[in-house]
C-alpha cells in the first residue's frame, strides 16, 4: 500500500504546478501530466467501483475493459476540464481507492480476465504499483529535463 500511496505524495505536490506545465506533453506526440492524471484517476474509480465490490462480496470479475479502449475513454472523461481539477479528482480517488484496499485482505484470490499472471489483490496492487511507477518516471523526467523530443 505504502507504494500506492506514493503516487499520492507525488499528485499533490504536481497539483500546485502551473496549469500550462499540466498541460504540456512529457514527450513529443505522447500525453501531458493532465492525461496522465485523469487515466490513473479513470483506473482508480474502476477499482473502486467494480473490482473492490467484487471481491467483497466474492463475486468473479466477468469484466475487465480492454485497455487502449478504457484510456481512450478515461481521456474522453476529462476533456474540457482544468488540469488542477483533474488533479485534485485524482488525489480524492486514490484516497479512496487507499482506504478501501485497507480492508482487504492481500491474499484474497482474485481472477482478472485476461491476466492470468495475477491471482490475489497483493499482486493486482503490484499491478497497479508498477503502472504508477512508470508514469512517475515519465512525469519526473519531464520536470527535470522538459519535453522529450525522441
């Protein structure tokens, strides 16, 4: 959990950045930190929504979206707003999100369709850690040394 919570550590201090560096792209043609936001805040609200209630009351996930899909649609979500409100959206879903993994028990068996890898709510965190890790690599890398161009 502490890694889950990192990305929350992270969001709020990128929050009070200035709208139009939210709003540049991290690399040439790739998104900006605003659609990185509200794509982990899209993933977050169907943990929260679909899988947590599943696997409370020990219901087999029949769904699981097919992920280019859900991230179109996840960015569709967030078009037209502020990238500060994206940010602050995402900073109450993954306290949310965070407060109801506290109550699961980690190696409750969970069957992901399409992921076979994963079979208990530890190794979906471990899922979920290791994509926060990679868009916080990319959003620091583009603080610390702009736009990529390649």
């Amino acid at each position: 959990m502490e890694s889950l919570q990192r990305y929350a550590d992270k969001l709020k201090g990128w929050s009070n950045l200035p709208e139009q560096e939210l709003l540049t792209p991290v690399r040439a043609g790739g998104w900006s930190m605003r659609h990185i936001i509200g794509h982990i805040y899209y993933w977050d609200r169907f943990l929260i929504e679909t899988v947590i209630p599943a696997v409370k009351s020990d219901i087999p996930l029949r769904h699981w979206p097919q992920p280019d899909i859900y991230n179109q649609s996840a960015l569709a979500s967030i078009e037209g707003r502020r990238a500060n409100w994206v940010a602050e959206r995402g900073i109450e879903m993954r306290s949310i999100l965070l407060d109801q993994l506290t109550d699961l028990d980690m190696a409750t068996p969970i069957n992901i369709p399409y992921n076979s890898k994963v079979k208990s709510v530890g190794q979906m965190i471990e899922l979920f850690t290791a994509h926060d890790a990679h868009h916080i690599h990319q959003i620091e890398r583009y603080l610390k040394d702009g736009m990529q161009r390649s």
